[in-house]
C-alpha cells in the first residue's frame, strides 16, 4: 500500500479543497452523532421527538452542502466530480411529468479545422426537476339566456352547475387543496390565508374553515362507510391519541381523543387493501372502543390500556398485545445506567424482531410455521425467566412494574405465534397515529368536539389514501365533484379510496 502522502494533489488549491471537504464532512457528522446521542440517551425532557431530530440533521446536510460549494470555488474540478457523482446517484425523474425541451446547438456547424461542414453523431441529454409555485385562476361560466319573440316572458337558459359552495367562489378542486394542507400538510387555515394573501386572494380564515366544514359533512357517509368497511375484516388494529379541543365555557381546552382503526395485512400478502379510520370522542372512556367496533369480530391488536379488555369480555373479541410497549419499558431501564436483566429481556425480546424481519411478506402459513419452529421456544423460556426475575427483585420497582405489564398480558402477547396473520407489535396504527401528532402540534386544539369530529372524518380519508398510495388532492377532488352532482348514496362504495386504487398499489409490503 502506497504511502498517504503519495495520493495527496500537488496543486495546493486542490489539496486546500479536500481539507475543507473533510473538515465540512467531519463537522456534519460530530453534530449527527450528538442529535443521535441526545435523542437516544437524553433525559426525558431533553430527548428530541423524531420531526426535531430531522431538523437537526437537515441543518448539519446544509453545512455539508455549504463546505462543498466553497471546495468547488477553490478548485472548479471537484465540481466536475461532484457533479458526476449527482448523476449516478439520483436516478431518474418521474416519466409523467411534463417535459419542456431546450436545444443548446452550436451557431457554426463548418468545421474549425478544414471548414467542411459537420454532421450529427449525437447528443448529451439532461433532466432538471422545476417548479410553477402555485397560481390561481379564474373559472368563469357564462350561462346565455334565450326569449322567444312570441311568448315575451318565457326565458330559457342551461341550468348552473352544481357547486360545493353555493354562491360561493371555490372550486371542488380549491377546496381539496385546502383540506390537503390542513390535515396531510399540516398548515392551519390561518396560515393558509396568509399563503393566499401573498398572491393578492384576501380569503378570511373563518371564510377557509366554513368550506372546511361544508366539505366535512359532505364527507361523512364515506368516512361512516369506510369504518364499517374495516369492522367486517378479521384482524384489525386499535390506538388513541389525544385531541385537544377548546371549551369556551372555561376558557380552556378540554382532552377529547381521536381513536384509530386500521387495517394493513400487506405484511403477510392479504387481499384487502390498507385503511384507517378515525373517530372523534370527548373522553377515553372504555365504552367509546365498544361503540366504535359494534359489530367487529376478530382479532385486534392494541397496547396495553385496560379499556380494551372490555371488548374481550363479550366474547368476539381476542386481543393481540404490542411487543414494542413491552420493550420500550425494559430500554428505558437499560439506557439509564448498568441493568443486567433490562438488558438480557432486550436482548431476548430483539431476537423474536431479527424472526419477525426475515418473514415480512411471506404468508400467513409460512410466518406461523417459522414462528412455531423458532421464536415458540424464546418465549416459553422467557416467560419462567421473566418470573423469576420478578421474585428475586422488590416489587416496588420500574424493573417489577416492567415485567409485570409482560406477564399479566402474557396470553395476548403471544398470540402472534398461533396466527400468522397477527403482527408482533401494534406500529401499523402507531403510524397512523404520527400525523395526527404533527396537526395537533401545529393547529395546538380543535374548536370544538365538532371540528374535532370534521379532523376524524377528513383525516380517515387522507390518510387511508397515503396508505393506498392514492394522491389525495385528485382522490378528494373527484369524490367531491361526483357528491356534489348527485352521486346515488346506494353506490357510496365507489367512493372510497380503495375505489380509485390499482392493483398494483395494493402489492407494495408496509
């Protein structure tokens, strides 16, 4: 091996780039390791959520990027390589966009050698992704009226097309633009007007959250249609989050909750397509599950609120417990300080997740058979060990209390290996739930349990559209269109998402 000196530039301008790029490059990686660091082993009010945690490493890629383009001023041929680089790595651009063609020919086609004239052998083709930043049009509708000369007062003339907001300026489409923003983009209406004011359309954000609701109520059968839809299914997920909801009355907020049932059985190559659908309440009180899931009979996968037994009390109803909640007790334990048996049930516990990994996506015959061959006796041996642990240690401890949550739910969290159907942890509707988390961070409360039903009913669509890999703007916008010219109720489930999904969207694993 030569040695480094060797592979270093002469041109002191390219050696002086390499050293900022390193130095860029090592900078970059200092700040990951300490957002990893904090977000991992951080206090509790220090730890960083997921969305900060991005900002942090976007803020450490831009340094990165800014160290580049100064290497570059210094020595114009890492530009060269860098810019090679780009080309292999970022691949191509989406075929359905329009493309706009610019041909950069030369002016002299006569040779500048001997003066003959030069032919084609060639070209070199690139692609650059721009932008139109959104405009607004105007949709104007004559509608001529016609008389007849003999009857003077007859007048006949077209009907008007038929409108969301009557004697209102939005179209279907500007209104589905709206509710995209507010519930998958996350930007409260206010924001919004303000986006709009720029461009000289002064909408008022109470103007913006009267189509809000209009459109929410023309929803509703669908959002009812598509929870009815999921209960019929065999095995379903369940979880709550919370939903703050102003009362005026006391001039405070009140804690209403938004409940999510989904269903995504890609995992082991089911056929019904991914859904979600969220119900707006003003408490957490058990009954709300067993009103919600009236009529459901199979399986479903929760986390460990005692609410939920009460379903499994009527007999319909078998649970399936998270492995994930189970764990996250032992790391806590673990990433505090020296715990050898936090650290040994993680240890177990993380060879039933390497089991889960090499069986995503294969059925639900093959992943219950490897499950009985494999991970079937790491649990029977972990459930003795976890016992006596818990008799050699007091019982008023974070480690006790850990290991009781795992034993008294025992049954429902081993009932994966039975059923292949069943996943190991409950994160498909913990996913479902992270957006909700992003609109109450930025919205902060809803207005009242109205509008918090309106986020239940616009939010199970969206959302159930993300899982399809459906654009919602176009899903929203044709629904809305075909409701608003008198789509027949008794064919409401050509409305779903799952109406407009191709088969191929469906074949994609979670």
């Amino acid at each position: 091996m030569p040695p480094i000196t060797d592979a270093l530039p002469d041109d002191p301008s390219t050696l002086k780039a390499m050293l900022i790029a390193e130095l860029v490059q090592n900078e970059r990686l200092r700040q990951i390791i300490k957002e990893l660091q904090r977000h991992r082993f951080g206090r509790r009010a220090e730890t960083l959520p997921e969305d900060q945690l991005l900002l942090g490493l976007e803020e450490a890629e831009q340094t990165e990027a800014a160290g580049e383009a100064e290497a570059e001023r210094i020595a114009p041929q890492a530009r060269a390589e860098r810019a090679t680089r780009r080309r292999m790595n970022r691949g191509s651009l989406p075929a359905h966009l329009p493309r706009v063609e610019t041909v950069v020919d030369i002016e002299d086609k006569a040779c500048p050698c001997c003066g003959h004239g030069l032919h084609r052998i060639g070209e070199d083709v690139s692609e650059r992704l721009d932008v139109i930043p959104a405009q607004f049009k105007v949709l104007v509708v004559r509608r001529p009226k016609y008389g007849c000369r003999a009857c003077e007062e007859l007048v006949v003339q077209a009907p008007a097309p038929a409108r969301l907001i009557e004697g209102g300026i939005p179209t279907e489409a500007t209104v589905a633009e709206v509710l995209v923003s507010k519930y998958a983009d996350h930007l409260p209406l206010y924001r919004q007007a303000q986006i709009y004011a720029r461009q000289g359309i002064n909408l008022d954000r109470s103007t913006l959250a009267d189509w809000v609701g209009r459109a929410a109520f023309l929803l509703r059968p669908i959002h009812e249609r598509l929870l009815a839809m999921l209960k019929s299914s065999a095995k379903l997920f369940a979880d709550e989050t919370t939903a703050p909801v102003l009362d005026p009355g006391r001039g405070r907020t009140k804690t209403g909750q938004l409940w999510a049932y989904a269903r995504d059985d890609r995992p082991w190559g089911g056929d019904d397509p991914p859904g979600v659908a969220y119900v707006y309440a003003p408490d957490r009180k058990a009954e709300r599950p067993t009103a919600h899931l009236a009529g459901f009979k199979g399986v479903l996968q929760v986390d460990g609120y005692a609410g939920y037994r009460v379903l499994a009390d009527r007999g319909d109803i078998a649970l399936a417990f998270c492995w994930s909640h189970v764990r996250r007790r032992f790391y806590e334990l673990a990433s505090a300080g020296p715990a050898p048996i936090a650290s040994e049930a993680l240890e177990r516990i993380g060879r039933l997740y390497a089991i889960e990994k090499d069986i995503s996506g294969h059925t639900a015959e093959k992943r219950r058979a490897v499950r009985q061959e494999k991970s079937r006796p790491i649990l029977e041996e972990l459930e003795p060990w976890l016992s006596e642990k818990l008799a050699m240690i007091s019982q008023k401890t974070k480690l006790a209390e850990a290991i009781r949550y795992a034993l008294s739910r025992w049954e429902g969290l081993t009932r994966f290996i039975d059923d292949g159907r069943v996943e190991i942890d409950s994160n498909v509707v913990e996913r479902s739930i992270r957006p909700i988390a992003l609109n109450r961070k930025n919205a902060l409360f809803a207005g009242s349990d109205g509008g918090g039903e309106h986020w239940a009913v616009i939010a199970s669509l969206i959302e159930t559209c993300k899982l399809c890999d459906l654009e919602p703007h176009a899903y929203l916008t044709n629904v809305i269109t075909k409701i608003v010219n008198g789509h027949p109720n008794s064919q409401i489930d050509d409305l779903s998402p799952w109406a407009y999904i191709t088969a191929h969207a469906l074949k994609a694993v979670a």
